[in-house]
C-alpha cells in the first residue's frame, strides 16, 4: 500500500472546474529533484490544498507559529520540519525520506494523519529551497479531499498559535476578494506597511546575490519569506502562469541553483567538522520495495466515500 495515496481523476473530479486545472496540472509537474544534499541540514513542509464549501477555488492551508518558540515565532509557516535521516531505514529512496519527515512533523503540529488517509492525496514534490539559515527545504503537495479532515486539525499548543488557510489565487494575482474575509488591520501589528496587499524588500543573500522579501497582506499573520515564495512557485505552477508581483530581486539566484551551491559549501568542511549521517535526494520514483514505516490512519467516522459534488 503507498501511504502517500496518490491523487486520481475520480477525486479531481469532485473538485469545482478551476480547481481541476489546478491539480492536473500540479499532477503533471515533474522538476528535477534528484540532488545528493550529503549532510546539509534538510526540512520538508506540507502543501496542503482543499476547497471550501460555496467557496470555488484552492485554499492552501497555514500556521502561524506559537509565540513562546524561540525561532519565528509568530510567523506564518507550513506544517513540516527538520528531515531526520535516523527516521527510516537506507532502503527508502530520498522523496520517501522527505514525505514521511513531512507527514511526521504536521502530524506533531496540527494532528494531520501520518499513515494513509483517504482523504489525502499525494499530488507533487517541488524542487527544494534554501532558507535564510541554508536549510534545504522540501515542499510536498498534497490535496485534501474532505473538510472532516480541516476541520479535525488541532494545533500543537507549544508549536502552533492558529491553524488557517489562504486563497492560492491571491498568491498569484496580490487582488484580495470580499468573499476572502476580513483583512487584518493595515497599519496594525500584522501589517504595519502602508500597502493595501503586497509589500517587498530586498536584502543581501548568499554574500553575492539580493533576494527578495516578498510579503502578502492576510487574515492572520502575513505570508512572507520563504513560505510565501513556496506558495507562489505552488500557484505558478498550478495556474500555468507567472504572478502578477516583481517577485524577485534583480540578479536573484534562482532557489534550486542556491541549493546546490550551499551542498557544495558543506561538502567543503573538514570531515571531522561534518558529524551528521548523509542523505540522498531523488526523483519522485515509485516504492519498488512497497516499504511503509507510517501506521495506517482510521479515517474519521463518516459514510463510504464517494465522490458526488464539489467540496
């Protein structure tokens, strides 16, 4: 049995017109992941994507971390963390690797399943990023099929402060709708920028290069950094299309290019600097050995599914 699920036609069909498209074509994204990432430290996030009920089009769901952690707290993030290697055995190929990590850290964030789960579906692996701290970071794509599911999610009140979602068409267009909610206050605590939707600057990164803070204007805290460039790179992807913001900087090195070079920047340290084990990154191949280290999540009490209408 994949644990991970993988999404099909019957399940996209449920979905509104827009949101098909979507998928379908996050479905068929297929980067080049393969990167031997040695000891470089590695984290993975979950992108999960669903549709509310009236409400045509995508959601990406969110975080805002806890006040009392003692890195971004209080900052919008995805459920996900650190990849430990120690977590499964050598045989796993590295995009297993990462999604169990995943699946591992949402679980202990936000209560999501870690095992298998009818209602979520495996749809992509994007290429990774670097963070500001040279972390490379793995976003996988899931959709979830059933607001049973949302609505179960329980944040983890030493990591999490509140659990929400985010329009993914915003991300793309930086045009807020009535029909989105209620905007946090412009000028306040959460948006203390004179923009109505998007704001921006630039910063020195990776010695040579600028990079581009790009941020959004939400309900809750605002999207920026890191999360909100993987969020964008989702909806580019998903709308066929770039965004309607300058999103980088000029001469911006392009994130998987950033990667590498931090991999060939660890593999420079002395080996006895360098203790933690190594980790291989691959394709999105199948699991030819069918391994599964995740326990098999009870759906939650409710009829047999079967898809009839929009979510």
């Amino acid at each position: 049995m994949d644990f991970r699920n993988p999404v099909t036609d019957e399940v996209i069909k449920c979905l509104s017109r827009d949101a098909q498209q979507c998928i379908r074509k996050l479905a068929a994204h297929q980067p080049d992941v393969a990167i031997d990432v040695g000891k470089s430290r590695a984290a993975a996030v979950f992108i999960g994507l669903f549709e509310k009920p009236g409400i045509t089009g995508l959601q990406v769901l969110l975080t805002t971390r806890a006040k009392t952690l003692r890195s971004h707290p209080n900052q919008t993030a995805f459920p996900g963390g650190k990849v430990d290697p120690t977590d499964v055995s050598p045989e796993f190929t590295a995009n297993w690797f990462v999604d169990l990590s995943q699946r591992r850290e949402a679980f202990e964030e936000v209560g999501l399943p870690m095992g298998y789960h009818r209602d979520l579906h495996y749809v992509a692996q994007l290429q990774p990023f670097l963070s500001k701290y040279k972390i490379i970071v793995f976003p996988v794509v899931y959709l979830i099929s059933s607001m049973h599911l949302i609505d179960s999610l329980t944040p983890s009140p030493d990591e999490v402060g509140a659990i929400w979602s985010l329009p993914l068409e915003y991300c793309l267009t930086a045009v807020w709708k009535e029909d989105y909610g209620v905007l946090s206050e412009k000028g306040g605590p959460d948006w203390p920028y004179e923009d109505d939707y998007y704001n921006n600057s630039d910063v020195t990164w990776l010695k040579t290069s600028e990079y581009r803070m790009n941020r959004f204007r939400t309900t809750q805290t605002p999207l920026k950094g890191l999360t909100c460039d993987i969020t964008m790179s989702v909806a580019e992807i998903a709308f066929g299309r770039r965004t309607a913001v300058d999103r980088y900087a000029e001469g911006q090195v392009p994130f998987f290019d950033a990667v590498k070079m931090a991999v060939q920047e660890e593999k420079s340290v002395p080996e006895e600097i360098r203790n933690r084990p190594e980790m291989k990154i691959t394709g999105n191949g199948d699991n030819p050995d069918e391994l599964l280290s995740l326990p098999v999540t009870p759906s939650v009490e409710v009829p047999p599914y079967r898809p009839t209408a929009a979510l």
